[in-house]
C-alpha cells in the first residue's frame, strides 16, 4: 500500500476548519500539543510553506506565554504553563526558524526552575513528575544551550533510578515499563550522553518485543498495537543503534494499514479514525524507516534533521541522518 501523501495534507491543512465542533472545543487543553503534531507532519511532508499560516501560528503560541510566570507557555491561551506545552512551542518555533522571538531567558529559568531536590523535573508548579517531563526539560535546554542551568548528573540518577529489571523504564522509579516512557528515558540519557550507564542489548530485546505478528508494536506485554509506537519504540531503538532489530518492513505495512484511503490521516489501528496525533507519529515511523518520500526526522530532537543543521544543534547521534536498516543483527540476545 502506498503512502496517501496528499490526502494526508489535506486532512492536516483543514484540521481546525470548524472551531465550532464537539472535538475541537474538548481538545482545548491539547491544542499546543496538536499544533506541534501537525506542524512536523507538514515537514516531514515537506509542506510547511503556507507564510500566513506560520506567522498565524507563532503569534497564537507567543499569546500561549503564561504571564504569572518567568517564560513558560500554557497549552492554549489562558491556561497555566507547563513543561511539555513549553517544549513543544520551541520546538514548533525551531520548525519556523522564530526562536529569535522567544524570550530565551525567561524559558530557561522557567524550566530550571522545575528541577525537583532529587533531580527530576516537575511537569508544573503543582508537582507532578515523571521521565517526560526530565526529556522535555533536557532537550529543550540542549536546543537553547542552556544545560549548565540544571543539575544533569543529578537529572541522570534520577532517571536510571527509573530503570527495572528487564533494563526497560516506567515513568517514575518502581512503575511499570512502558514504551513511550522508554522514549523519554532513553533520549534523556542521550542528551545527558549518559547511555553507557544501560544494558543496550537488554534494552533493544526488550523493545524489539514489543512488535506484535502484524508488524506494529505495543506499548507493553500483552497489550494491542498502535501507531503511536512506531515513533516511541523505532526512535528509542535508533538512539540506543539497534533499530536493524525489528522487522521494518512489517512495521511500514502496519503503519500504511492505518491510513484513511478516503479523507487522509493516519490512525491507531486499521479500520479506527485517524487523528493528528496517530498521523505524525506515523509519519515519523516512516521518516526513520526511509520507507516513504519524507523529510529525514531525529529520533532524540524529534524535529526534521534539516532543522537540526540549520541551529547547528548537537547532533547527539553522530551523522545521524536517516537509519541504516540493511545490516546484519550483530548483537548477541542477552537471554539467548
């Protein structure tokens, strides 16, 4: 099945035509979130070219700024600034080359300040933690070079502390691991260039597992596959270099099941509705794979590489460009 790459701009160009739906007015508090997973699926379609659009999109995000803080930025005007809102307009404003309009300071000491006595980070002043939000604050910092303004090898600890038994990660130490929390992990542990401190064999066994027979991967043991996993599982492996583990053509058929052949986008599982969230990552599976004509994505940055070169960002994974799939597995399965 081919990629339905027109239909899918389309879906994305017309996503919020009808701010007056049930949908749009319940995903209110999701809205930084979706313009970030609509804006990379348009690059990585390579189609963010429409300059009203973008300039529309920087001001509604600098509007996102909360003011009864030093920097950070709400998921929609009005409502409280948090980490991960915070992370995804800068990486949004990294896309449309506007960072120069950010107040760079006021976003620093917002996220530094949300470095906990034990070296997580909290998602907000009201206290939540977990892995996401010590990848947000990391990555964001490493995009601003900023990371001497937090504690990292007290960030790391932290982090590992979140390891279990199978080398795998939850999201805080003694839960659960859980694919999308190895994602944060795994890139946190990049940026902090902290990777040797895990079993990379046991890590990637443990994550190759997670591809079901009919190609996508589940999120956990025993659990249904979904799209979503295909960026969270295949970055994590291309960070830790074992992403030749799986079987890539099996997961781009999956992937390309789960389009809308009529209306465009990409969802859950085949046959679901497709939604903003399950089209990026979808395409962003695809983008690793080289298993479609997109844009080159970072599995840590989770922006198009292009991007990437033109902030002459660290590059984490070095020459990274895209996933050399052809090679032999060359590790030996830790429980073999």
């Amino acid at each position: 099945m081919a990629l339905h790459r027109e239909k899918h701009d389309h879906y994305l160009q017309h996503l919020d035509d009808n701010k007056e739906s049930f949908e749009y007015m319940m995903s209110e508090h999701l809205r930084m979130g979706g313009v970030y997973w609509g804006v990379s699926a348009m690059a990585l379609l390579r189609k963010l070219d429409d300059e009203k659009r973008k300039e529309d999109l920087v001001e509604w995000i600098l509007r996102c700024r909360d003011p009864k803080t030093t920097g950070g930025f709400g998921s929609n005007i009005g409502h409280d600034a948090d980490i991960t809102s915070t992370h995804y307009a800068l990486l949004v404003l990294c896309m449309y080359d506007a960072v120069d309009r950010l107040d760079v300071e006021g976003v620093v000491s917002f996220i530094a300040g949300l470095q906990q006595p034990d070296g997580s980070f909290a998602a907000d002043r009201w206290g939540e933690v977990d892995v996401r939000f010590a990848y947000c604050a990391l990555s964001a910092l490493t995009i601003l070079d900023a990371l001497d303004r937090v504690d990292v090898d007290a960030c790391t600890q932290w982090v590992l502390r979140c390891m279990n038994y199978e080398g795998s990660f939850g999201p805080v130490p003694r839960a659960e691991s859980h694919a999308a929390y190895v994602f944060c992990a795994v890139s946190a542990l990049a940026l902090a260039g902290a990777l040797e401190a895990v079993d990379l064999d046991q890590l990637g066994w443990w994550l190759c597992e997670r591809q079901t027979p009919g190609g996508g991967f589940n999120g956990r043991p025993e659990k249904a596959p979904d799209v979503c996993y295909s960026w969270w599982i295949l970055s994590a492996l291309a960070t830790i270099d074992r992403a030749h583990w799986i079987d890539n053509n099996k997961l781009a058929e999956f992937i390309r099941a789960c389009q809308d052949e009529e209306d465009g986008g990409i969802a859950d599982r085949p046959g679901d509705v497709p939604d903003v969230f399950h089209t990026f990552f979808g395409l962003a599976g695809l983008s690793l794979m080289r298993r479609a004509d997109l844009a080159p994505i970072h599995p840590v940055y989770a922006l198009p590489c292009e991007v990437i070169r033109r902030m002459k960002l660290p590059p984490i994974i070095a020459g990274f460009d895209g996933l050399d799939l052809e090679r032999p597995v060359s590790h030996q399965n830790p429980s073999a």
